[in-house]
C-alpha cells in the first residue's frame, strides 16, 4: 500500500511540474528565452515576530494565526521562475496533507513586489497554485519590515526592452513558523514536497491540537 501511494505522490508531482510548463499566469509572459534570475542570499539572520499584511479578504495577523503552523514564503506575481517553482512544491506538500492537518497549516505568500501586486492578482496567482495559499501585500515600508524580520533580501532590476518592466531577485527560502508564533526552521529553495510535509507534520505533532487536549 505504501509503494502504491508512493507511486501516485511522484505522478501528481509530475503533473503538477507539467501543468507549470504549460500554465501562464495572466498578465504574466513567461518567455522560455526571456528573463531569468538567480536567489539571493539572505539579507541577515531570520529572526520571526509577528506582523499584519493584507490580503484580498482583509487584513491578516500572523498573531491570530497562533495554534497554526505557518510557512511563509517571500516572492511576487511575476517571478518568472523561482517562485513558480517552489509554490508548486508548496502546493505539493499542501495536498499531501489531510484535512485535519490542512486544517492546521496556513501559507503566507508575501509580495516583495507591492507596486504590481494587488490584493485581488495575488490572491487570483495563489489560488492557482492551491486554495490555502494566501497572497499579503502592503506598502513598501511595511514589507521591508516583515521582510527585515525574517531576513528575506530582494532587489529591483530594470529590464530593457522586456513588456515586464523589471524583475525582484529574491531569496527563496520557506520560514516554518511553530503554534506559538515561533520561527523554527528555514527551508531551501526548491525543498521537495516531502520534505516539506516531514517539517510541518513535525511541528503539529508537537503541540497537539486544541480539540484533543483535555480541560486542566
């Protein structure tokens, strides 16, 4: 029974890896020969703390997500590849899960990119990759301090000749936020799903849900 579930997760994966090859978000051109960039490393060591953003459905407080485990994760709408490549991965991990887990985990998709991305084509650029994703946004400021907090870099790079304008070379890691609001671990660009799956499944099992605790 293991190996056949084993052999469906690695046919979904490269379903879903096909799907990308052939799926453009819209408004977005995604030129097999056309701009491609690198991850940046860090700007200083990931330290956590809460912050709101805003999504399409209102404002968003990572301190009233406490109980969840939360994975963030900084990129933007028009991330030609990088991003692209690891909210499939993230998605991945994210169908692994059962709903009760599903039910415990939420995914923050921060914009480093606040000029272009608008509550409504983040959430519209999430939702393709899984529902449970949810796209925040905010003003320049507010994102360099979230991103300060968690030492995401990201840079503006001008483009000549291209109908996108510029891209944001960015760090490409995944922050692991604990139920206590904690951030505990830093995942690699292009973690692999299962990989993903372990970290999270990790960090529920530590604190059990509040449903199955008994009244002290």
């Amino acid at each position: 029974m293991t190996r056949k579930l084993l052999v469906i997760a690695i046919l979904v994966l490269f379903g879903l890896l096909a799907w990308l090859l052939l799926w453009t978000p819209t408004g977005v051109d995604l030129d097999p020969e056309g701009p491609r960039h690198g991850t940046l490393d860090l700007a200083s060591p990931p330290q956590g703390g809460d912050f709101v953003l805003e999504s399409v459905d209102g404002p968003v407080a990572l301190a009233d997500l406490r109980g969840k485990v939360v994975l963030i994760y900084f990129g933007y709408t028009w991330c030609p590849d990088i991003c692209p490549t690891n909210l499939v991965l993230i998605a991945g991990a994210l169908k692994a899960l059962t709903p009760e887990e599903l039910e415990r985990v939420r995914v923050l998709f921060v914009s480093v990119d606040p000029e272009r991305d608008s509550v409504e084509r983040l959430a519209e650029y999430s939702g393709y990759f899984h529902p449970e994703i949810i796209g925040l946004t905010g003003t320049p400021e507010q994102i360099a301090e979230v991103a300060t907090l968690y030492g995401a870099a990201y840079r503006r790079t001008e483009l000549v000749d291209s109908a996108m304008g510029y891209v944001v070379d960015h760090s490409a890691y995944s922050h692991l936020v604990d139920t206590q609001g904690k951030l505990v671990r830093n995942l690699d660009h292009a973690t692999p799903s299962a990989e993903i799956v372990a970290a999270i499944r990790t960090l529920l099992e530590s604190s059990p849900s509040t449903e199955n605790r008994s009244e002290p």
